[in-house]
C-alpha cells in the first residue's frame, strides 16, 4: 500500500499543500499555485516537494520539512479520526458496542 501511495510523486496529498498555502496566500491564489506545480511534476515527470521548493511563492512561506510531512501520506489522516469516534459512539447509543 505504501508504495502505491508513493507512485503519484506526491501529487495524492497535493491537496493538503493547498490547504496549508490557503491560510497565507488566500483559498483561490493557493489552488492555482498548487495546480501550476502539480502539471509541472507530471509533465517533468518529478516529485512535487522538488518541483515546490523551487517555486519561491511556496518556499518563502513553506520551508521543506514542513513540505515533507504535508506530503506524507502517514502523517494525513483527515477526518478518519472524527468518523470512528462517531461510529463508535453510535454503537454504544444502540447497544452494538459496550463501555
């Protein structure tokens, strides 16, 4: 599974980078800078975190170890976390699951 996660260069979690640019540079500017750069690492055929640390709206604002665990499928769980705990406490609401 890791390795297929791998196999888009990065490109899965490109999303994630966005997210994180939003919050600096505005919601619709962040998406376009994020899109530019992911078009240039499948044209180029490189990992997004090269093609991102080169383009200096991103660098300036997003140093690489912060690119690194944005872009880390093991550190991105997004809402798993909150739907268990909801499955989980409607279990105990039914009866399905104990304390």
């Amino acid at each position: 599974m890791k390795r297929n996660l791998h196999l888009t260069n990065g490109l899965l979690l490109s999303e994630r980078v966005m997210f994180a640019l939003a919050d600096k540079i505005g919601k619709q500017t962040a998406h376009h800078v994020v899109y530019e750069n992911c078009m240039k690492a499948v044209h180029e055929g490189r990992l997004l975190i090269d093609v991102l640390m080169e383009d200096e709206r991103i660098c300036r604002l997003i140093n690489k170890e912060e690119l690194k665990e944005l872009l880390d499928p093991e550190t991105y769980l997004g809402e798993a976390p909150q739907v268990v705990e909801r499955v989980l406490d409607d279990a105990r609401k039914v009866g399905i699951l104990d304390e």
